[in-house]
C-alpha cells in the first residue's frame, strides 16, 4: 500500500508534552467501525464499565532504561564534537546496538566519552568505543563497563528517551523517570515506553479486578526503531526493527482459557498486541513464545489472537497508524482521528487514548 494513504494533518498544539494526572483520567474515544463508525467520548475511568467479566487485559511488563546518552568523541583531532547516543537493543554485557545523533563525526574505533561527574565518583565518565558502523547513523558500542556495573553506569548518566517529537520541544528530567514508566514495568530493556499501560493505576488496576476482569503481563523490549519514520514510498518496502519478547507457557494457557469461555483478549498498546500476534498460531491458539519479532501489521493482517484494542493516537505515516488501521479499518480510523484532532484529545506517548473494535472480518 502506498504510505501516503496513512497521512493526515495533526496541529502541533495537539502534541501532549506531559501526562494528564492522575493517570486515570485521560480522556478515552471508544471507536466501534461500521458503515458509519460509532465514536464515543469516555474516559479511561470508564474502562471497566466498557469492559465485561471474564475479558483478559493483556499488559507489557517492559521496563524503560535511561538509555539516552549525552556525550563527546575523544582522542581524534584536537576538537571533541558533541555525540548523542540512544541505545536501543543490548547483544550481550558489554555491548550495545545504538542511534548516533551526529553520526557523521564518528568512524569504527573511535571512543565516545558520556558523562561528567557522577552519583558514584568511579562511573562518572563512561567510555565505549566504536566496534562497527551502519548505514543510517546505527552503531556498536563497546562499553569500559561490564554487567550490571554498566547497567548502573548507564543509569546514572543517561536520561529517559523521550520520543523525538516530545524532545525536540523539551529536555528530559527526572520526572520523566516516573512519567515515562508504566506501573507494570519490571523486565529492564526497554528505549521507548509501551505507552498505551501509562493510563493504568493502582486503583484503576482494583477496579478492574473487582468487575471480574483480569490482567496478564507479557514482555516485548520496545527499541527505538518504533519512532523510526516509514520513508518508502510503499509499505512493502519498509523493514521493521526486531524486539525481544516473551509469553510464558502459564501465560498462553490462560488467554486460550478465557477465549475458550468467551472472553475476549484486549491488548493494552500495540506491543502487546504484535507479541500477541507473534506467538498465535493459524487457529488463534497462543503459544509459548521466546525470541525476536519483527512482525509488520498493514490492512489486509489477519488478527488471530486480540479481540480488542487500547492504544494511544499515533504519528501520521507511522507503522503504529498503519496497525490500528489494519485492526479497525483505514477509513474508520481516520475518521476516528479527525474527530479526536477537532475535540481536542492529547496526541502520542503522552497522550490521551482509544479503545477499539475490529471491523468486520
């Protein structure tokens, strides 16, 4: 499909630079397709009474690290040019896949210096040296640290990755550490937030469970590669970044369970979802699941697993627009977005969310 049919106008003003708080009480546009598409204005605290007993909300436990990396290039010329690194997919202890801001100043076997002074004296200063080079500005970094003393080195000295389109409006600070982080987070070794489980709190959380509706946590490390924008003129020709995921075995008996008597699956943020959908079968059974994704959703995808959807308003000509679209219809979902842009809703990670049916399949 061309890109181009993904594309719509989003005033910059619609563009959530903070979350609303509490949590809860995010606005929530329930979109049901059809001939003529039923948009309804609720709120996120309206969730349990939109949803039914024994339904199944299926979370993303992934933490997110601090993984943005302010720095200089060292020991090359007497001038020492400003790098921003992002990490987005870890390969082992020591080493890390990364987006170099500037990648132009770097070259393999350069070493990048982040950090000045630290929490703890002997981390304040983290070097890696350039291992290897991609096109596009992607590197290796071979760090000085190893293991979880890197773990804690990164953690001091980076900041939240904010998406680019929050970033480049504001710098991150320390209450993005709590705002950007779900209150499912667990596993570390997310770059991005699964952002759709930041509207969920404690008492929400009670809520649902009081109403005979259950919450399962699955894992899918989110890299940075989802803020990544689709520059091919065709879908076909865009390939997808791979991400880290899990669903225990407990975990796939269980959604079979309740699907079994009725229930319906509803995954909360599309990483939930393309997990979901990586680990079903052709019959819509899901099974245990361990390894990489890089599942790729346009109109035409046949869901086998995800019987509703709770996602947030994503950027124009983005492969997140293109997966609601495929889940409820092109034209339903721009009409859902046109009405969200005229009544005022958040856009994006910080943003306000919807809840969606599928069209008819």
């Amino acid at each position: 499909m061309q890109t181009s049919l993904f594309d719509f106008e989003l005033p910059a003003d619609r563009i959530a630079l903070r979350p609303v708080s509490p949590r809860d009480t995010a606005r929530l546009l329930v979109v049901r397709p059809g001939e003529t598409p039923e948009l309804d204005d609720r709120g996120i605290a309206d969730l349990p009474d939109l949803l039914a007993p024994g339904d199944c909300l299926v979370v993303n436990d992934s933490k997110v690290i601090a993984a943005r990396l302010i720095g200089r290039r060292i020991g090359r010329g007497a001038t020492e040019p400003a790098i921003e690194a992002t990490l987005h997919k870890r390969l082992d202890g020591l080493h890390w896949r990364a987006f170099i801001l500037g990648a132009k100043k770097v070259q393999v076997g350069d070493t990048l210096r982040f950090g000045t002074e630290g929490r703890v004296c002997f981390l304040g200063e983290v070097d890696a040296q350039v291992s290897q080079k991609d096109e596009g500005g992607e590197v290796t970094l071979s760090f000085s640290f190893h293991g979880p003393v890197l773990d804690q080195a990164i953690a001091e000295r980076g900041l939240m990755p904010l998406p680019p389109y929050i970033a480049s409006r504001r710098a991150p600070d320390e209450q993005d550490r709590a705002d950007y982080q779900t209150v499912f987070a667990h596993d570390e070794g997310s770059v991005a937030a699964p952002t759709a489980g930041l509207h969920f709190t404690p008492e929400l959380t009670e809520c649902l469970m009081r109403r005979g509706i259950s919450i399962r946590k699955v894992t899918l490390h989110v890299g940075a590669g989802t803020f990544l924008p689709v520059k091919a003129e065709d879908t076909a020709g865009h390939k997808m970044h791979a991400e880290f995921g899990t669903v225990s075995a407990e975990v796939a008996d269980t959604l079979n369970g309740i699907r079994a008597k009725g229930g319906r699956i509803v995954a909360v943020g599309s990483t939930a979802l393309r997990l979901l959908e990586s680990a079903a079968g052709e019959d819509g059974q899901i099974k245990p699941f361990a390894g990489e994704t890089a599942i790729f959703i346009t109109p035409g995808y046949k869901f086998r697993a995800v019987d509703l959807m709770l996602t947030n308003f994503h950027l124009p000509r983005s492969t997140l627009f293109m997966l609601v679209s495929a889940f409820s219809g092109l034209e339903c979902m721009k009409r859902a977005y046109a009405h969200a842009i005229a009544s005022g809703y958040r856009f994006y990670s910080y943003g306000d969310a919807c809840l969606l049916y599928p069209a008819s399949r």
